[in-house]
C-alpha cells in the first residue's frame, strides 16, 4: 500500500503533534512539506533538515507529490486553505471549526463533496481511549437508555487575550468540544440549546467581547438532556469529566492525574493532580485521529468526524452564544443559517 504524503500547514502546537505523532509513528503516511507564515525558513531548516519548507501555503498545496493536507493554523484561516486544497484536489483535515459563520461551513461542505476530497475534522477528543470505550459501552446497551450526560471542561488557566479576541468565543473555540462529545455519545442530534454566561475569572476577557464560564443544557430530539459546564480557569489543572446515566446504570470517565499513586492517612486520602495541559490529557486521543484519518484515505473507511458534525457542533454553539444573548432557550431550527458570523 502506497504511503499517504501530507503537507502540514501551520507549525504551533497542534502542528508540531502531528507532525510528531505521523513523521515517527504512523508507517502509512509521512509529511513531506510544511508551511507556517510566522517561521524563519533558516529557523526551520535548522530544526527539521531536508523537509520541505514554505511560508506560503499554496507553495504546499499546490505540490504535485501532495495527497493530504492537515490545517492547524488560526481558525480565521481555514476556510481559505479549505476551498484552497479542495481546488486542488488536496484531502484535508481541518482542526475545528472549519469557519464561525454557518453559511460558509456549508458551503465548504459542499464543495469538499462536489470536489470528491475527503474532508475530516479534528474533534480529537472523540479518540480519547476512555472516551471510546464510554461511547462503545453505551452502543452495547450496558446502561440501557439514556437520559442524561454531564460534561465537565474546565482549562487550568486563561490562553492569552489576544487569542480569546480572536478565537470566536468560548462557545465557539472551546465548548464546540464538548458539544460534539454530547452528540459522540447520545448519537441522537440536539433540537434546542440553552446557554448562561459569566466573566469570574478576568474582566480582561469580558472586555475582549467573550466569557470565562458558562453552562449549556442541550435538549436531544427525544427530550433527553446533556448538561456541560466550562471554565477557562481550574486552578487544580486540566478538568475533564464525563458521565452518563443510563435506566440501567451510569457510566464515569474521570480525570488523568500526573500519577496514580493514593496515600491514605489519618489526615484523608491524598493523590495527584490532574494533568495541566491538554496535549499531555489528550496525547493518546490525537495520535488515534491521525491512525482514523489515514485509514480513511487508504482503505475508504467512513469518515470518523466529517462535515455533517462540524456543522451540527457549530449550529450548536451558534445557538449557545444566540441563547446566552437572549437568555432563553434557542431552537436549532429556527436559527438563520444564511447569517454571516457568530453573534
């Protein structure tokens, strides 16, 4: 089987895992090329000899020897690279979102169909091995029906202002994770959105135009319910909690800890913290999204998080900043696709 050649746009933290997890783990894939506006070619080099670099993207694209290419630069950029390497008969996967405005995540949709490239989205967290086995303990009906999921996302601390300016809110850039979740494991789509907002942790953030915490009720076309809180801020570290209740019982995913050693004493039970950063929490989950993303382009298997689930978790957290601005609930059909950008 031939090895799938990637192009890599976009060499921050994302990319430099992948780059990592395919180029020294994967057999069936290698990333020949790279483009990051923001490098020194010189700087580059140095770092990674006799791998093809560019700060123009389309220098990657555009490479006859290309059969993929992975989009981890600023959300603001996907959409061109999108229709970019659609045009040029690229596959992509496109860290999310693909866009903030729902028309645009259409359209790119359907050009990726029209254009026959395959087109996946990294919702990584759907590849987190506890995550997996919940989701799969659920399709074996080991909880019977499902009436509720309760997700905890909270961030050991604030990412810099100018990211929380430019990120397209914290409905859009950070619980659109948890929205998806919802939907990995219900397998149900949701109808309405219920959302609040606050600003506790740094008024720097409400004066950016977004909020630290907020709290979302999603109401499932059953009438079954998921309830997911968020903070930009947990002083104890990465918190990333799942449960699932079931007629015939609950299913609890909880926290990775830095080690699980537990001292008990007269004074309590002691252990670890969570892990403080979400590349260490979620290592395993990103090297699996490569391992489904290259299977999908050498053996045509479905595609693990395609466009209808970008665009259902992006109507979601459309429909949770609209919610939290009207302060009642939003129903997803009546949402006006055709707007332009995230309210």
């Amino acid at each position: 089987m031939n090895q799938i050649k990637i192009g890599l746009l976009g060499m921050g933290r994302i990319g430099r895992i992948h780059l990592r997890n395919i180029n020294q783990h994967l057999d069936g894939a290698r990333i020949i090329a790279v483009a990051d506006p923001q490098i020194e070619a010189s700087r580059f080099n140095a770092e990674y000899p006799g791998l093809f670099f560019s700060q123009e993207a389309q220098d990657v694209i555009t490479r006859q020897d290309i059969d993929a290419v992975l989009i981890c630069t600023p959300t603001s950029s996907h959409a061109n690279l999108i229709e970019l390497a659609a045009r040029n008969g690229k596959h992509i996967f496109c860290e999310k979102p693909m866009d903030l405005s729902l028309s645009r995540t259409i359209s790119l949709a359907e050009m990726a169909k029209v254009s026959g490239v395959k087109l996946m989205l990294g919702f990584n967290r759907r590849f987190d091995p506890d995550f997996m086995l919940a989701r799969q303990s659920v399709r074996e009906g080991r909880i019977g029906d499902l009436q509720i999921v309760k997700i905890t996302s909270r961030d050991p601390g604030l990412p810099p202002i100018d990211y929380i300016r430019n990120s397209g809110g914290l409905f859009m850039d950070m619980a659109i994770h948890d929205f998806d979740m919802a939907r990995y494991i219900m397998g149900k789509e949701v109808k309405e959105v219920y959302a609040r907002g606050l600003v506790v942790v740094d008024q720097a953030v409400g004066e950016a135009g977004d909020i630290d915490t907020a709290l979302t009720t999603l109401i499932f076309e059953d009438d079954t319910y998921a309830v997911i809180d968020n903070s930009r801020k947990a002083v104890y570290g990465y918190d990333q909690r799942l449960e699932i209740f079931g007629k015939g019982g609950m299913i609890r995913v909880g926290n990775n800890l830095h080690n699980q050693n537990v001292l008990f004493d007269e004074t309590g039970i002691h252990h670890a913290l969570p892990l403080d950063f979400f590349m260490d929490r979620y290592s395993k989950s990103y090297q699996k999204e490569m391992e489904a993303f290259i299977d999908v382009l050498q053996n045509d298997s479905p595609i693990p998080s395609g466009v209808e689930d970008a665009l259902q978790a992006t109507l979601i957290a459309y429909g949770a900043n609209m919610s939290m601005r009207k302060g009642e609930p939003v129903r997803l059909s009546e949402i006006d696709i055709s707007l332009k950008k995230a309210v």
